[in-house]
C-alpha cells in the first residue's frame, strides 16, 4: 500500500501580470507532495518564489493564509495591512506574513516596490519566523541593502529552467533554509551603531587574547555599568561577554593545535592561563573533547 500523500495547499499569490522583466516561480503540486516527504526537505520546503521589478498595480488580499511569505523590499514603496495594523514597506525592508495572519498590501501608485519573495511551509516554518526576529508584534524588520540576501533569493530563482527537477527543487529548499538562516547574521536590528560599537569590542578582544579580562574591563569601553553591559550585550548576540571572549581563546588554541607542535601547556600560557589542567577544562567543556583528543583528531 502506498502512503498518503501530504495534504498540499497551492499558495495563493498574486494576479499581477508578470512583465518580462519579472518573475513568478511555483513549485507543482506533485513537487511540493514530494518535498513534504523528502528526509532533506520535509522540515522547510518552497512552494513559489520570484522577483518582482517596478510592481505597479500589485496588490493582493488574502483573509486567510495557508503558508508564510516573506518579502523583500528593494526598492519603492507599498502599503501593508496585516490583522488591521497598517504599515508602509520601503526599500531595505523585510517583512514576514506568516501562516494565518490575514493581510492586504498595495504597491505605491508612484513608485512601486520592487522585491523578492518566497512562499514557504513546513513544521519548522514558525521556528525560523522567531530566529529571524518576527513575531505578533514586529511584522517587519528594516535590514537596508543586503548584498549576500539578495545572492540567497537569486540562488532560488536558480532551478528555473530545470523541467521542475526534484533535485533542483531539493537543493532550491535548502538554499531557502540558508536564506533564513542567515538573516540574524546580516541583520543587526539594533542599528549600525551598535554595530560598529560591537565590532570595536570584538576587535579589542581578538587583539587581547593573552590576557584574562574581566567583565568590568569590557564594560569601560562602552561606558556602562557591567550589568547594564552585560545586559545590553546578550540582547544583543545572544551571549555574555566573557563566554564570547573565552570561545575566542578556545578557537586560537584550536589554530595553535592545529598548525603547531606547541604543548598545550605554552598555548595555555599564551593565552593568559598558567594553570593548563584549568584552561584544559574549560576547552574540553566546549569543544567537546580534550585538547590531546582534538590534536589528534584534527590530524588523523
């Protein structure tokens, strides 16, 4: 007996007639079946994808959402409203309509959005909403112009022209997951200031890798209170400081492993620990493994 075939919903994209310029690209029915089963796939697959330019006219209105869409904006400007909360999407926006939110959106009459988009489900559709920062209160995040997102949704529009493969669309789901994936790391939606005041910070430990600083020392550099740093901080990457600054140590003593025949007891040294069987312990927490075992390991 064969097995059931996953119930499938065709998404529901827009009318807009496609120019050619523009592109609209959804995944048959039988394919998306087969991505659903698929053990590389099940987990977060496409169902349509393109690259509007210039969408005059656009517009579309959906009470009910069976999938997520996330859009975005590179140009223009079009009028957004989702569960009645209106917004304007610029250039340099993302946004995410996810599954069962009803929304309507328009392109500006003057100057209409340009944008990439993609129709996307799976049961771990909602998780990747929340790792890219989206929930019931923040619908769009601004983002800018992001080179490497826009090679992500060009590397999507890649399997056109294939005869709807399953291999190309398998590999078109995994360029999706390493779309939204990657989003967190090219986002920072705490602005570019912080941005750059976070890369000082990381510059000043990289560059301070043979000392043991303390959490009162990185806070200086900021200007706050260690607990508002601290605070501040993990906001912001997810992390304290000092685990950041001891996994920096950890990933040098992993280099010198790797392309010295140093004992670890002067790679410990080095990196501002006198007590090996210490510094040892802490390595071995977060590599999993002994330095000796990892040595080892990395070169056999």
């Amino acid at each position: 007996m064969s097995e059931p075939h996953p119930n499938v919903q065709t998404p529901r994209t827009s009318q807009w007639p496609v120019p050619a310029d523009s592109v609209r690209y959804v995944v048959p029915e039988p394919i998306v079946r087969s991505l659903a089963r698929h053990p590389l796939t099940q987990e977060l697959y496409p169902l349509a994808f393109g690259h509007y330019r210039k969408a005059a006219g656009h517009h579309m209105h959906r009470d009910h959402h069976p999938d997520n869409l996330l859009i975005y904006c590179t140009d223009g400007k079009a009028f957004l409203n989702v569960a009645g909360e209106p917004y304007t999407i610029e250039e340099g926006d993302l946004l995410l309509l996810p599954a069962g939110a009803s929304h309507r959106y328009t392109a500006d009459p003057d100057t209409p959005w340009t944008i990439h988009w993609v129709h996307y489900t799976g049961p771990q559709a909602e998780a990747f909403g929340h790792y890219m920062g989206f929930d019931d209160t923040t619908r769009v995040r601004r983002i800018g112009h992001q080179p490497r997102l826009l090679v992500d949704f060009n590397g999507l529009l890649s399997v056109r022209e294939t005869g709807f493969r399953t291999r190309g669309l398998i590999h078109a789901s995994n360029r999706l997951r390493q779309l939204i994936a990657s989003i967190p790391l090219i986002a920072d939606e705490t602005g570019q200031a912080r941005h750059a005041e976070l890369d000082t910070l990381h510059h000043y430990m990289r560059d301070n890798l043979e000392r043991r600083l303390t959490l009162g020392q990185l806070a200086e550099l900021s200007g706050l209170s260690p607990a508002h740093f601290a605070t501040r901080y993990r906001e912001q990457t997810g992390t304290s400081p000092i685990q950041h600054f001891l996994h920096l140590k950890v990933e040098r003593a992993c280099q010198l492993l790797d392309t010295t025949s140093q004992s670890f007891a002067d790679i410990s040294r080095q990196l501002g620990y006198d007590d090996a069987y210490y510094f040892s312990r802490l390595f071995k927490k977060i590599m999993g493994k002994s330095p000796s075992d990892y040595r080892y390991t990395a070169r056999h």
